[in-house]
C-alpha cells in the first residue's frame, strides 16, 4: 500500500507540474490573434485547469496525507510537515487562484469574441496571472525537491546537541588495526 501511495503522489506530482506547463505554454504559444482563437486559447486552458491541474493536486494532496498516516515514522519528519503545508497552500492557490482565474478569463473572453465590450475586465483579470502561474509552479517544484532531498530541519540546539555525539559513534574503538581470519 505505501508503494501505491508513493507513485500516486509522483504521478500526480508529475501531472501538477506538467499542468502548469501546459497552462504556460497556451499563453505563450496558443493563436490570440481574434477575439475568436483567443476564447478558444482559454476555453483550452481552462480545461487544463479543470481536468489536470486540480484533479492532480487532489490526487498529491490525499496520497501524501495517506502515506504520513499510514507511515508513522512521516509524522515525526519535519520534511513531512513543510511538504504537507506546501500542499495545502498549493490546492488553495489552484483552486482559488489559477483555477477560478482560467474558468473567469474563459468566460469574459467568450463574451469579448461573441461582441460584448468587455477587453478592459479581461486585462484587468489577467494582469498577475504570470505571477501566480510563477508563484504555484516555484512551490510545486519546491514540494517535489523536499520530498526527493528530505532535509533533517532539526532546530540549532538540537543539531548541536547530536554533533559530539556523531563523532563518538564514528570514531573507532581502538588504534590497532584488525587483522583478517587466516
């Protein structure tokens, strides 16, 4: 079950990341050049959002939590912690961000290429939406570099306090050298 827990959270890692690419990509590369291709341009990304980016962040989100409860050693990693609360702030900033921000821009952008006067909601909706695009994927790759390098985040003292004690369980026994069973 931890196997399974663990590739689920990979795969919808991976499907998070490559979302938001995807996402990029269509505002980079998509046609805009009317009102028409650039409502198709959102309709595309807002089923990006819809169909990827959110069922993906849902997936990485419930199997992590999982995987703490049903590894109890996870509960006791501060790793495990920063990766959980990364997690949520991730599905808050999907949802309520970059996920109602495709769903909006689609709609508005319908609106403008069907001929209703509305350019100026448009841009204004839009006008951070490199940021937050640039903000989720720094915290999504940030979550998969924490869970790939799992740093110990032990406070200072108690860094300190198991320092000499390293040293003492490293250091050999005796001077004399071991010889080998002839």
């Amino acid at each position: 079950m931890r196997k399974t827990l663990k590739i689920l959270h990979t795969l919808a890692a991976c499907g998070l990341i490559g979302g938001l690419g995807c996402y990029m990509i269509l505002l980079v590369i998509a046609p805009q050049e009317t009102p028409a291709a650039y409502a198709d341009m959102r309709q595309s990304i807002a089923a990006v959002s819809s169909y990827v980016l959110v069922p993906s962040l849902g997936v990485a989100l419930v199997s992590g939590l999982l995987s703490m409860a049903m590894h109890p050693p996870f509960l006791d990693k501060r790793w495990a912690w920063l990766k959980a609360v990364m997690g949520f702030i991730l599905f808050k900033s999907v949802l309520m961000v970059i996920d109602a921000r495709a769903d909006h821009a689609a709609a508005i952008s319908q609106e403008v290429a069907d001929g209703a006067p509305v350019a100026e909601t448009l841009d204004t909706a839009l006008a951070s939406e490199w940021y937050a695009l640039g903000i989720v994927m720094a915290l999504s790759v940030a979550n998969v570099v924490v869970g790939i390098w799992r740093p110990r985040l032990a406070r200072r003292e108690q860094a300190r306090a198991a320092e000499p004690l390293a040293r003492t369980e490293t250091a050999p026994l005796s001077n004399e050298r071991t010889r080998p069973a002839a």
